[in-house]
C-alpha cells in the first residue's frame, strides 16, 4: 500500500508542506542589509497588521478579497443552482449546453482579461455599441477604470469564467439522487418546482455546503491571476482591485521602485493560510456536521 502512495505524499510534500512549512519559517524572520536573516518572532505580523504603511494595504486587500467573495455568493452559485437545475430537466440538449458553460473555465486566464478588457475599453471596446443597440448607451461607463465600480467588473467577469464549476458540482448532485425520491414526491403531489424544493434542494445542501467553501478558497488564492492581467499588480485604479494576493506578489517580488521583502511576503502569506484555515474550520465545526446530521 506504501508503494502506491508514495508517489502522491512526496509530489504533495514537496509542491505544498513544504513551501507552507518555509513561508511559516521565512515569516518569523527579518532580512538585514548584507542578506541574513535574524529572528523576529511575531514582529513581521505585528508589522502586518498595525504598522498604518502596511496596515493599510493588507485591510484594504482583505476588505476587497471579502467583497470577490460575497458577489461569487450571491451572484456566481445561485446562477450556477439555477443552471444546474435547469439541465437536470431538460437531459435532451443538457450535454450541448453543459460545454457551452464550462467552456471559459478551460480557457486561460490570461486570454479572459484580455479579451474582457477589449470588450470594456472605453477606446475601442464593443460594449458601448452594444449597448447602445439596445437603447441602453447612457449605462456605459469605463467600468475599469473607475474606483467605484473596478472591483464588481472584475468579479463578474470572474463569474462569468467560473459558473460553470459550481453548475457542474451541483448537476452530479441532482443526477445522484434516486428517482424513486422523486417518483414518491409526485405520488404525493408535488409539481416540479416543489420537487426542487422540498425535495431535491435538501438533498444537495452537502454539496451546496462544499461549493460555498471552494468559492471561499479560491477568493483568495484563484482571484490574483485575473486580476493581475487585467489590472496589474498594483491593483488599479489606486488599489481599488488590490487582493490578498496582488499584495503578496508585489511585496515578495518588487513592484517598480519598491525592492522585494521575501519575510514581509511571506508574512502576507502565512495570513492568508490562516484566514483561509480558519474560515475551513468554521464551515467544518458549524456546517458541515449539522449538514451530515440533515442527511442521517
């Protein structure tokens, strides 16, 4: 049996304990000018978190990962819900449709922001032109390049990338279930729409429960790559699309004048890994067994 998991504990060992384990390390430590290192304990942190420079940076990007999060809840699964069930009642066309969704999730992410930000250009971008086909030219603004509304672009076009995951978690859900639950329900008399409901929706609730917690995760860890090409790693306009991770890229590379911190990065790190670990915790102590406790 050790043969057959050796391969997968060291690959895991070597591409995830161990930059965790170096990034917990290089966080207790503080970088001197000749290229040592002497340590710092929580200082790095205390730093993070209190300094009003770098306190700044990481509650505005903190704030902003919170914001990706909350439009992926409302927006993103709900439509991925609606979807998922939609397919599941109508299995003649379901396959077409099914590709035709999860396409953008295949594609780069790099192509997506950049065909996104042609679209929005206020110089050569189609979206005004399509929206003033519709009647509608009076609604477009240079979305990006704006402070109030740079975030919400940038997360619905992450949305639009990425529907199709939660759809297709949530279709294997529905197709799981066995019809003769669904058989008895309309033996009782309930239409479709109640089958859902009082039926189907409970059912899925494990699954909805691991969607809401992948989205979390990604938040913080899959929202950098589209905004960095979209945006840069700055974040613009003036921080307004600054994530966790466009701050922690910055800090341990170097952006323009400012000269790489591989220990304030890896401070930055080590607080998403926390922020992360704790919210998995929550939904496993608060969530998952009430959940389990439902499907008993």
């Amino acid at each position: 049996m050790f043969v057959f998991i050796a391969p997968a504990v060291l690959i895991y060992t070597i591409f995830s304990i161990y930059p965790l384990v170096e990034s917990l390390r290089l966080s207790l430590f503080d970088g001197l000018d000749d290229g040592s290192a002497v340590w710092n304990g929580l200082g790095n942190y205390v730093t993070l978190l209190f300094n009003p420079t770098w306190a700044t940076q990481f509650w505005n990007a903190l704030w902003n990962n919170l914001i990706l999060f909350f439009i992926h809840m409302v927006v993103q699964n709900p439509i991925g819900l609606l979807l998922a069930a939609l397919l599941s009642l109508a299995p003649r066309f379901g396959s077409t449709y099914r590709t035709l969704i999860f396409i953008p999730t295949l594609l780069s992410v790099v192509v997506v922001g950049f065909i996104w930000e042609l679209i929005l250009s206020p110089l050569w971008g189609v979206s005004e032109t399509l929206l003033g086909a519709v009647g509608l030219a009076w609604l477009y603004q240079p979305w990006l390049g704006l402070e109030s509304t740079a975030l919400t672009t940038v997360s619905l076009i992450s949305v639009w990338q990425y529907v199709g995951i939660p759809m297709m978690l949530i279709y294997a859900a529905l197709l799981s279930i066995p019809d003769e639950l669904i058989d008895a329900a309309r033996v009782d008399g309930l239409n479709g729409w109640w089958i859902f409901w009082k039926v189907k929706l409970p059912l899925i609730l494990p699954t909805l429960g691991i969607v809401a917690i992948l989205t979390y995760i990604g938040n913080f860890t899959a929202s950098f790559d589209l905004i960095y090409s979209i945006q840069g790693a700055l974040g613009a306009p003036n921080y307004s699309t600054d994530v966790m991770g466009t701050l922690l890229f910055r800090t341990f590379f170097g952006q323009q004048l400012q000269i790489g911190d591989i220990h304030m990065g890896a401070t930055i790190a080590s607080m998403m890994f926390f922020i992360i670990l704790i919210g998995v915790t929550i939904y496993l102590v608060l969530v998952q067994r009430r959940l389990q406790r439902y499907e008993m």
